[in-house]
C-alpha cells in the first residue's frame, strides 16, 4: 500500500507542475536537484522511502516534457482561437488524442517492459510522456501548415516583440499564479494528511483524480462563455452579459449538483477503482467519509468558477487570483493544520467546504463591484 501511495503522491505533484503554463521554467529549477543523486529520505515523511528515486527519475525527463507540452498546447492555439469552429476543435482534439494514445501505450510497454521494449519502470512512463508530446506538437505544427490558412508560421524573419510579450503576461500571468497554486496547495495538503497515515494522501491523490470528471465540463462551459462576455462588453450589450452569466452560473451549479450525488451515494463504487490489490479496507474507510464531506464544498466551487471566469472575461484577471489565493492559501491549509491538530482526520475534509464559503462570499463582493463599476454603466450609456 505504501507504495501505491507513492505513486499517487508523485503523480500528482507532477500534475500540478503541467498544470503551470510556466512549468518548464519550473523544470528548469529542479533539475539540478535531479541530478544530484536519489535522496534516501522522504522530505514529507521524514523516513526512508522510494519517493525520491522515483521523483528523480521523472524530473530527469519532465524538463524535456513540460517543453514540448508546451509547444503541442502553443501549437493548437491558432488553430482553435477561443474554440470557435467545430472544425478547427476537432483538429485540436486530434492532436490531445494523438499524444494521450501514444503515452499510455508507449507507456505500458516502457513502464513494463513489453515486447523488445526494456523494463524502465517510472522512468520508462516518463520516457513515454516526452514521446507523446513530442508526436502532439509535431502534429499541431503540421496541421497548422497544412490547415491554418488564416495564419502561416514562418521562422524567417520572426523577432520576439517584447511589448507585446508584455502585454500577454500582464493580462495572463494572474492565470498563471492561479494555476501554480494547485502545486503548492496539494504540497501543503500531503504535508498535513501524511502525519495521519499514507492512505490519507492516496485518497487525496484519487479525489484529485476523480474531480477532474466533474469539473472539466464546467471549466469546458467556462471556455465558451468568457468570449461571449468579453464580446458583448465590446459591444456595449449588458442584457447578454448579465443573460450569459446567469444561464452559466445555473449550468455550472446543475453539473456540481449532478458531481454531488454520485459522490454522496457511490463513493465505494468509485473508490474501488484505485485499489490496489491486498489492500485492507483502509482506503474505503478513510476515501468514503473524505469524498462525501469534500464534495459538499462542490455547489460552491461551480458558482466561484464562473465568477471567477467573469472577472477574468472584464480584464480584473487580479480579482480571479485574489479569489484562488485566499481559498488556497489563506483558508485551506490554515484551516486545514488547524483541524489536524484535533487528530480527527474526518475533521481535516472539512477544510475544503470552508474554503469553498470564504470563496462564495468574496466572488459574490467582486460580482456586485464588477456589475456596478463595469456592467451597469453600459446600460446608462446606451440609453443615452
């Protein structure tokens, strides 16, 4: 078991490296520390255990890995500006798929050993992250050339533009925080959950794993409705701006609620999925309670993510991290440690709806000012 649970642990430390569009500068800093030679010492346990070696051995290849997810994500961009056309997505959806086909069989065969391929173990996986998204990026670039008719990528007389450069990573890099804040909060979380007892981390490691059903199709919502916010308020059309955000937040909460009940009343059935074999029973034990009271926090998170989507929409990309930070780092892991020290480890979930309350309130304050400030004076311009 404890095993298992340093894989979790590993695989989704490294996620949340990807999910930073910074993460190979990110790479760029551990590597070094790859380099140096596999640590016989957990740092979050304070014990031996194989997570450092098995860390070394994707951080030797998540340098090369992070880049050339980079460049596959860089490469769809002009084909699928915002997700306008069905055809231009499906030709990005081409591309994920390429990659994620080519990780997961190159992976088994690498991970494994099968056929001619060598036993590499994790660093074989990792192996197989890099070809995978090398394939990807090779294939966005080449349907860009063949498909892209609007924009043609030429490296002849390219020269970077650092004002424009600048003007990117002002309006992005609120987005960027926000997404390298996930890495630090499930640093902080295992922190706290690995002084109850490893499972508790795993079970972390599944719940990360198994949101990500629930909340992709609101981030995918997300994804539709910032451009038509961001439209009309060029537009000086406040009735679809308020329309839009109103059907989103109702959408978003009716998906939350539909995430809810399957992880009130099927935990186990979920849970049984990630179970390793010979386990005692001790991941159902502490995953059913953990699931259930975290997923309370979920018809909160649906409202804060489209509000969140709002602000960044009206260029207040500041609001939106401001909102991530106190969540994250303000409220959940204070909460969190502060919960752990009652040595209940049912009361440390609980940290995650609180969060989520502090979130609703703030996205709430931040709404009313942006409708006052931003919304409400297009209608008065308009009747002028």
């Amino acid at each position: 078991m404890g095993h298992f649970t340093d894989i979790f642990r590993l695989r989704v430390e490294m996620s949340g490296l990807r999910h930073a569009h910074g993460g190979a500068g990110m790479a760029n800093l551990l590597q070094p520390a790859a380099r140096a030679g596999p640590r016989q010492t957990d740092p979050l346990r304070g014990r031996p255990g194989p997570l450092p070696c098995l860390g070394k051995a994707q951080l030797r290849h998540g340098k090369q890995r992070l880049r050339h997810h980079a460049a596959g994500s860089h490469a769809a961009l002009p084909v699928d500006p915002e997700g306008a056309a069905p055809g231009p997505a499906g030709y990005t959806l081409a591309g994920c798929t390429v990659a994620d086909i080519i990780l997961r069989r190159q992976g088994e065969a690498l991970l494994h050993g099968l056929g001619p391929l060598p036993e590499m173990g994790v660093a074989g996986a990792a192996l197989a992250t890099v070809i995978g998204q090398w394939c990807g990026a090779a294939l966005g670039v080449a349907i860009n050339h063949v498909k892209n008719h609007e924009i043609r990528l030429r490296v002849k007389g390219f020269r970077p533009c650092w004002h424009t450069i600048g003007v990117i990573y002002r309006v992005g890099l609120p987005s960027i925080v926000m997404q390298s804040l996930s890495s630090v909060m499930v640093f902080g979380m295992n922190k706290i959950l690995i002084s109850f007892t490893t499972t508790a981390t795993a079970v972390f490691g599944v719940y990360f794993k198994l949101q990500s059903f629930v909340f992709m199709p609101v981030f995918g919502l997300n994804n539709g409705m910032v451009p038509i916010v961001a439209f009309n308020y060029g537009a000086r059309r406040p009735d679809r701006i308020m329309k839009t955000i109103k059907l989103s937040i109702t959408y978003a909460v009716g998906i939350m609620l539909v995430g809810l009940m399957i992880f009130q009343f099927a935990p186990d059935v979920m849970l049984n999925l990630f179970r390793a074999e010979g386990d005692s029973g001790d991941m159902l034990t502490i995953g059913v309670p953990a699931l259930r009271i975290i997923s309370l926090s979920f018809l909160f998170a649906g409202y804060a993510i489209v509000c969140s989507s709002v602000f960044q929409a009206l260029g207040h990309g500041v609001l939106s991290l401001t909102v991530s930070v106190v969540r994250q780092l303000v409220v959940l892991l204070p909460v969190g440690f502060l919960l752990s020290l009652t040595g209940n480890l049912e009361l440390v979930w609980w940290a995650f709806p609180i969060a989520e309350l502090f979130s609703l309130t703030l996205c709430t304050i931040f709404l009313r000012r942006v409708y006052l400030h931003e919304i409400k004076p297009l209608s008065e311009i308009k009747s002028k």
